[in-house]
C-alpha cells in the first residue's frame, strides 16, 4: 500500500517490529480508520514537546490538551493521583493509547508535562485545584 497516495501527510517511520504496538498497519489498512495519529512523526513529536516545554499557565496547558484532542484524536489526562499527592509523581500524566499512536510519544508527551510541572508548580497547583484539592 502507498501510504503517501492515500495520506495527505507525512506518516511516522515503522518501528522495528516488536518495538512496538501502534497498529500502524492495521489502521493503514483500514479507509475508515482515524488517520489522525500517523501524522504525529518525529519531528511533530519534537514540536508537540517543545509547545508543551513552552506552556505559561493551566489555561494554557488545557488549551493544548484541546489541540491534541483536535488534532490527534487522543486525550492528554492530566489529573491528581488517587492517594495523597506530595510531589508532582502524584499527578498522573497519561496520553490515551489510540491506534496508529506510537508508544515514543505515549511515553515523550507525559514526561515533557511532568518536566514542566517541576518548573512551574503554579500550573501544578492549578491542576490540583481544578480537581478539588480542598474538597469543596
């Protein structure tokens, strides 16, 4: 199959196999499928990551989780952990597994939130709030 002739954007590189568990194939297979993830490749990974290093405050931060929703199709959950949280590791960061999404950027775009989270604990704080952190 000629994934160019069909997808008008540049699709990721296939892992190496075992690497991973995207169902790249399979969603390339399927005309019907949401496409939307196979056009995260590494250079919009490395721009997803850098917007994410660049996010002011929680405003911000949920603005960007709408753009991934938009234009991925996978939900960005950020919330509090079910136990007490003390450190930002109480928050749990996680990018929806969706076919077609590679585990690279399942894995890169939590670990650039909970880095931002360390340097701007206001947005941490933010969130906690959001969540009800004093249960009101």
């Amino acid at each position: 199959m000629n994934e160019r002739a069909v997808l008008p954007f540049p699709v990721r590189v296939e892992c190496p196999p075992g690497a991973c568990v995207c169902e790249r194939e399979r969603l390339l297979a399927d005309p019907a499928g949401d496409h939307r993830p196979l056009a995260i490749d590494r250079k919009q990974e490395q721009n997803l990551v850098a917007r994410i290093e660049r996010v002011s405050d929680y405003r911000d931060l949920q603005h960007v989780q709408a753009l991934i929703r938009q234009n991925v199709g996978a939900e960005l959950r950020i919330a509090p952990g079910p136990n007490e949280v003390r450190t930002v590791r109480g928050i749990i960061v996680v990018l929806e597994e969706k076919p077609g999404l590679c585990k690279k950027v399942r894995q890169s775009v939590p670990a650039a939130v909970r880095r931002l989270l360390q340097e701007r604990p206001e947005i941490a704080y933010a969130i906690l709030d959001a969540h009800d952190l004093f249960g009101q």
